[in-house]
C-alpha cells in the first residue's frame, strides 16, 4: 500500500502544479500590454542628402515635389562610388511603400535589382512629357524611365499603378 500511495500523491502534485502554473502565467498575460496597432513611421528628412547628390552626380538626380505630407520619406541614400546610385524611399498614406531609384549602372543590372526581377509589360506611360514603361510582378510594380545621359530612373514599389504614377508625376530635377 505504501508505494501506491506516493505514485497517488506523485501524480496529484504534479497536476497541481502544471495548475499553478498555467494560473501564474494567465495572471503575466494579463498583465502584459496588448497593443496590436502598428508603429507610427518615422519620416526622415532627405534634404541634405538630395542636395549632396544633385552635387555629385553625374545626370540629375529626382526627388517628388509637391507630394501631399501624407507621404512619409523613409529612407534616403546617395552612393557616389556605386554608379551613382540614388535611393528615396517613401511610406504611402494607405500603408504602401514607393521608392525612387536612380544609377548609371548597366541599365539591364539595374533594372533588375531596383524591380526585384519584375518583368517588362508592352505599357508606356506618358507622364510630365517623359515616357515611362511598365514592369510587373505580382508583388512588386515599377515604372522605368531610360534617361538620355546614360541613366536610369525606377520608381517601384508595393503601391497601385495610382500612387507609382502620383509619384513619378511628382519627380523633378534640378
């Protein structure tokens, strides 16, 4: 009878304290906070950056003007000893993402890299007097505009045909 017993007590302990512990951990999660809503995005401000690449650059380099303040920058880069490559990225107001690239590296390469393999479509688009072709995926889109000096401009991103155009509207250079 005795060894019955402790396995009686053994097991009994057991349950209660996997009990005990399934308590204790309801009670932390309870008290841990919830909050399932996204970050706010921080915007960055590219200025300094854009003014330091219409500087070096060998073509002119384009930034949006007159985008609504809806349209979040996020990041920014100049990379004068990569082909001159110009990267601005922005946060759409529908939670989107839409970036600009810009580089005189081989045209095919670069292409390849600023779409993320995206494939050319037989669509143009005229915008602001500059022709633009589609690339499509079906997670990525762009618009590619071969520039005259040995440059290329990608405006690509996670957003609608609607906001690529807004944005490719949107580009100038000085």
């Amino acid at each position: 009878m005795a060894g019955r017993k402790g396995k009686t007590q053994t097991v009994r302990d057991m349950v209660l304290s996997l009990g005990l512990i399934m308590i204790a951990g309801l009670v932390m999660y309870m008290f841990v906070p919830h909050d399932d809503t996204p970050p706010e995005t921080k915007a960055v401000d590219y200025r300094v950056e854009l003014l330091t690449a219409r500087r070096a650059a060998s073509y002119p380099v384009a930034a949006p003007e007159g985008l609504p303040a809806t349209w979040k920058a996020t990041s920014v880069r100049f990379r004068g000893d990569r082909f001159d490559a110009w990267h601005l990225g922005f946060h759409t107001p529908d939670g989107e993402y839409v970036q600009i690239e810009q580089s005189t590296e081989k045209r095919s390469t670069f292409v390849e890299k600023a779409t993320q393999s995206a494939r050319r479509t037989d669509r143009t688009e005229q915008l602001a007097g500059r022709t633009w072709v589609r690339y499509a995926d079906g997670r990525y889109n762009a618009l590619v505009q071969e520039g005259a000096d040995g440059s290329t401009t990608v405006v690509a991103g996670t957003a609608s045909w609607a906001g690529l155009t807004q944005m490719a509207q949107a580009l100038k250079t000085a």
